[in-house]
C-alpha cells in the first residue's frame, strides 16, 4: 500500500515498511513528510502490525538530515513551529505500541540520525555512515537529538558528537551502542527482512507490553520501574498466548503461532 508517492507503505505478512521516498534530496525531511509521517503513524498506532521498518529510498542515504533549502530562511517562529512538528512526529515513532527498527543504509545525518534515534533499535549496513552536522551549520539539533543521544552513548560521547560534528562509520556507531547490528551491503535488505519475520513471529501482545515496560522505566527510579514490571508482566497470564506458548514448549510440540490473544 502506497500512502502518497514521498512515504510509502508496504506490508508483508505482519510487518510494515515505512519508506522515506525522497531519494533525489537524499531523503532529507521538509514539511510535506513531516505531515505525512504525522498522519501515517497515527494509522500505524491503530494497526495490527507485529513490527515495523523504517528505511530510506535508494542506496545513498537513509535520511540525510533535515531540508536546508527548506530551513535557511526560517523565522525564529517558523524555526519553532518546524522544530516543534519534528518533535511531536519523532514522538509518535517512539510511542508506536509494536517494536520498530531503523534500518540505516547509506547517509543518517542530523534529523535522520533524530528520526532513527526515535526508533527502538537500530541497524546498520557497513555503508552507513552517522553524523549531527548541525553546529557547522550555524544551528543544533532540532528534533530529539540533543534528549535522545546522551541516554543512549552517555553524556561525555554526545558532547563530542554533537560539538564536533564528525562523522562515523557504522563500526564506530556499532561500538558506540548508536546501532545494534551491521551487516554486509549485499546481506543488508535480506538480514533486516530476516530480523523483522522473527520479531514479528513472537507473542505480540508480549512484545507490546515489553515495549511498554522498557519505555516507562526509563522514566522512573528503579524501585518504581520493577514494581510495574512485575505488573505488566502478570498481565500476560491474562492471555491464551501465554498458555498455548507454554503448554507447546513443556510438551515439546510445535508452536501453532500466536494469535494476539
């Protein structure tokens, strides 16, 4: 399914792939995407998807940052607005109820490596390449990137990211904890496609309260984290999921699927 000709939608199975479709900009997110993306995350929040993808056209660039062209005469006004738009859609990514992946090939600068970050996870190609260009631009990061990156690398490597401005290959990022995997070029699509099956393949009412449980403990101190773990966690016994992923594993017998139930 094709939501306009800038984002596109393809479902297989019970995964989605949300595809930046920009590839002559590299990608790079404007207003009209940024809209598109607000109205297709709220349909995706409804779905019944088991995963989600996130990839950019081509083979140049993931996203390579925000439009600058669209940008460079912004208005201290117009720059929040547009600021506040990248917010409010990377939050709607992050708050998705499935798990999402990013799935980075080739550029991942500024608001891409902001749109990524708002991912769960994220993985790379060998050819990806990482970087907050921003401050060489007269600007910082606008969409997330100054919250998101230091819980993620710590503090001390964001500074360094961030002031610098370097850019870093997708070993470094792997090493940094920015990616989780990096594969080959000539794997990448089938290792992605592979990794989507087998999450999507897993209880998904499990993987939802899962998702929900990392994402409000991170929000709370650890005695408060752990005790709605353990509730969420009995939530589950609530479901036929449960029983038919139990009796299947004492009975050694093969799983029938799970059925989000």
């Amino acid at each position: 399914m094709t939501t306009a000709k800038r984002l596109l939608l393809e479902r297989k199975d019970d995964v989605v792939y949300l595809t930046i479709n920009r590839p002559e900009a590299l990608n790079a997110l404007n207003t009209e995407l940024l809209d598109l993306l607000n109205e297709t995350l709220d349909e995706l929040a409804a779905s019944d998807a088991r995963c989600v993808v996130v990839k950019g056209a081509g083979d140049r660039a993931f996203i390579a940052g925000a439009d600058v062209a669209e940008m460079k005469d912004l208005t201290k006004d117009e720059a929040l607005r547009f600021g506040r738009m990248g917010n409010l859609v990377f939050a709607k990514l992050s708050d998705l109820p499935m798990p999402v992946i990013a799935a980075i090939d080739g550029f991942c600068l500024g608001g891409g490596l902001e749109f990524a970050l708002a991912a769960d996870f994220r993985v790379a190609s060998e050819n990806a390449s990482f970087a907050f260009p921003e401050t060489g631009l007269g600007i910082m990061p606008g969409f997330g990137g100054t919250a998101r990156l230091p819980r993620l690398i710590g503090e001390a490597t964001a500074f360094d990211l961030i002031y610098t401005g370097r850019r870093i290959k997708a070993d470094e990022a792997l090493a940094l904890g920015i990616v989780g995997r990096v594969f080959t070029a000539s794997d990448f699509n089938e290792e992605v496609d592979k990794l989507a099956k087998t999450i999507a393949d897993k209880a998904p009412l499990a993987m939802r309260a899962a998702k929900r449980a990392i994402q409000q403990g991170q929000m709370k101190a650890l005695t408060d984290a752990l005790f709605d773990e353990s509730e969420i966690f009995a939530e589950l016994f609530e479901t036929s999921d449960q029983v038919t992923g139990m009796e299947a594993l004492l009975s050694r017998t093969p799983h029938p699927g799970f059925k989000g139930q």
